[in-house]
C-alpha cells in the first residue's frame, strides 16, 4: 500500500472469523491478529508486539523486552 510504508504479504480468516494480515516493510516484517471476540495483536518489525483483550486490558511489550500493562475497566 503506496505511502503507508509497507505492502500486504497475506491475509485471510479462519473459519472463527479471526482475521491476521502479515505485512512486509522492505527487509522486516510483521503482523496483527483481529480476533472475533474484540482482542487484537501486533507484532511489529522492531521487535515491539502490543495485545489488547478488547476488553479493557492491554499489554505492550518494548524491543528490549520491556512489558507495559494497563487495565481501564472499560467492561
């Protein structure tokens, strides 16, 4: 995708309806999970991932393997 950085290398749905996509940024790559029960996933190409539960708990882990955790009791 033109300005975006990166181009789609694949994607697709299970049949629970969880969507991943993995993304190529021109010699690193990464990719996200969309689940169907509202959490998603990323995985990104400097090493750094982040989760949210889709319900108010959300996790991001740094390069260097430093674990961030919040919960915001949104549900």
């Amino acid at each position: 995708m033109a300005g975006k950085g990166y181009t789609y290398t694949s994607s697709g749905t299970n049949d629970q309806g969880n969507h991943y996509c993995s993304r190529d940024y021109g010699g690193s790559s990464g990719y996200h999970y969309s689940n169907s029960n509202g959490s998603y996933y990323y995985s990104n190409p400097n090493g750094s991932t982040y989760y949210n539960s889709g319900t108010g708990y959300s996790q991001y882990t740094s390069p260097n393997g430093t674990t961030h955790s919040s919960t915001s009791g949104q549900k």
